[in-house]
C-alpha cells in the first residue's frame, strides 16, 4: 500500500491505496464523487477528465499513487455555494448535453481551455472537443455553450 495525501474540490484525503489503483477509481469508488466517468479506459474518450495542479487530465491514465500532494477538482468541485459556473449555466441554456455521460469531462475541458486561452476560438474550441467523446449532442450545442461564455 502507498499512501496519498490529496486535495480534491478543495477537501483533503489521506488514504492508503494499492499502487496500481487508477486516479479514476480512486476518485469514483473511494471517495465516492462519480460525476468523473469512466468510458474507455483508454484515455480517448475524455468521460473521466479531471484538473491536476490546474491542468485537465484523463484520470485513467493516471495512478492515484501518482497524485500525492496534489490538487485535483472534479466536476462537483466546479460549481460552489450551489451556483452552477458560467459554463454550466450555458451549458444548460443551449441544451449542450443529451444523455449526459461526456459532459463531467467537457466541462473540466472547457474549463481548463477558457482558463488558458481566455478567449478561445470556434475552431480552438472545435479542436479542444476532438479529445472528447460525445456520442449524442454533434457538438453544436456543446461549441456554442462554450463560444458564448468565450465571447466568441
């Protein structure tokens, strides 16, 4: 067993983990936040990206052994005080989700893009979108949420 000192959505764990324990199930399955969704396992489909350190990142593709000391935000860490986030409440308004299993991981995605980019594109947030499965909407909705909180 490895032990981990993590902070997630702002709340610190300490807890003992087998070393080969992917960050996704450790996020899902010990400390029990399941809005991180686990698609492919493969690190293509973008369902379980989470920020590490301010970086989005698919979460299984990583250990949890690996996230000692760092600090990680879900999408139930996006929204405080019961407020949605400006994209959230895009996301709504423009109807950007069907089924809703992508859409934990876009949000963390275009989170992590508007945080770099502050203003990105149609065609960057097209690109941005190319890492994240959707097998519902066809992206128009989910591009025009995230343009609109761009201002583009």
């Amino acid at each position: 067993m490895i032990a981990v000192d993590v902070s997630v959505n702002g709340r610190r764990y300490r807890e003992e983990v087998e070393p080969r324990l992917l960050l996704s199930d450790f996020i899902r399955h010990r400390l029990g936040l399941t809005g991180t969704h686990v698609g492919c396992e493969h690190g293509v489909c973008g369902a379980c990206t989470v920020r590490l350190d301010g970086v989005a990142v698919r979460s299984c593709l990583l250990l949890a052994a690996q996230v000692d000391d760092a600090e990680i935000v879900t999408v139930e860490g996006l929204a405080g005080a019961g407020e949605l986030t400006a994209l959230q409440q895009a996301f709504r308004r423009h109807h950007a989700l069907q089924c809703g299993f992508c859409t934990p991981g876009i949000l963390i995605a275009a989170e992590d893009l508007l945080a770099r980019e502050g203003a990105p594109t149609r065609d960057e947030i097209v690109d941005m979108l190319s890492g994240q499965l959707c097998r519902c909407t066809g992206y128009t909705a989910i591009v025009d949420a995230i343009a609109e909180v761009a201002g583009t």
